[in-house]
C-alpha cells in the first residue's frame, strides 16, 4: 500500500487546510503592477502601505496583492493564474494595450484554447473562456 496521497472525483473527506485567498506577486514595480492588473479585473486598491499594495476582492471572492523584490532577486514566478474573459480576442488586445503581451496560443481540444500572456515584468498568466455549462 502507497502513502502516496492522489487526486479522487469526489471532494477530500477530510476537511480543507484553507482557502485560497490570494495571490501575492513579487514585483520589481509594484504601482506598475499594480495598476496593470487593477486594469485587468477591474477592480480598485484595497490597501496601500510601504512594501504592499493590495487590490480589492473581486467579484468571487479572490484577491491579488503586490510586494516588492529586488530587480537583480527577480525571477518570473511559475504559479498560473486564469484570468477568466468572454473575449479572447478583445482580452489579448486589453493586456497587449495594457503593456502585456502574448507568448503562446495553447489548444488541447478542437475548440478549446487558452492564451499565455506576461504582464509588464514576465510574469504568466492564462487568459480563459468560461467553462462550458455541462462542466458543472
């Protein structure tokens, strides 16, 4: 028998560790950043104080906030974010506007794609349709 732990179609029995509440990026510009993806969500600053600029809750309850790394410490971070968007176009054209840009087309299936995009300091993100209503 395996300690491995693995992924099950029904939720874990144990209750969860916690929630995710947010996203903390390392910036090397943090009111750059910032402003960047206020722009994309829509949404406007929770909190500002030396060292973090916090964005508000979105609209289903996520947050992103901002703190500053050393330019010579920085590495694009590896964590995906979905932005979720009706408009693949119209959305590439926003961020590409906003200072991002497009760095691959990703299609699994005829049908269903998603986009890579980097904000203005290299860091990934997908950009994403809504899942179809069947997905549940």
């Amino acid at each position: 028998m395996s300690d491995e732990i693995r992924t099950s179609d029904a939720a874990p029995a144990e209750p969860a560790v916690g929630w995710l509440r947010g996203v903390i990026v390392d910036a090397i510009d943090p009111e750059r950043l910032g402003a960047f993806w206020q722009a994309i969500l829509g949404v406007p600053i929770h909190e500002r104080e030396e060292g973090w600029l916090e964005l508000e809750f979105g609209p289903r309850g996520s947050l992103m906030a901002f703190q500053p790394v050393d330019p010579v410490a920085h590495a694009p971070g590896r964590i995906r974010i979905d932005i979720e968007i009706e408009d693949l176009d119209a959305a590439t054209a926003r961020v590409e506007a906003l200072g991002g840009a497009l760095k691959e087309i990703v299609r699994f299936k005829p049908g269903e794609e998603h986009r890579v995009m980097t904000d203005p300091e290299g860091n990934e993100f997908n950009i994403v349709l809504p899942f179809p209503p069947a997905h549940g």
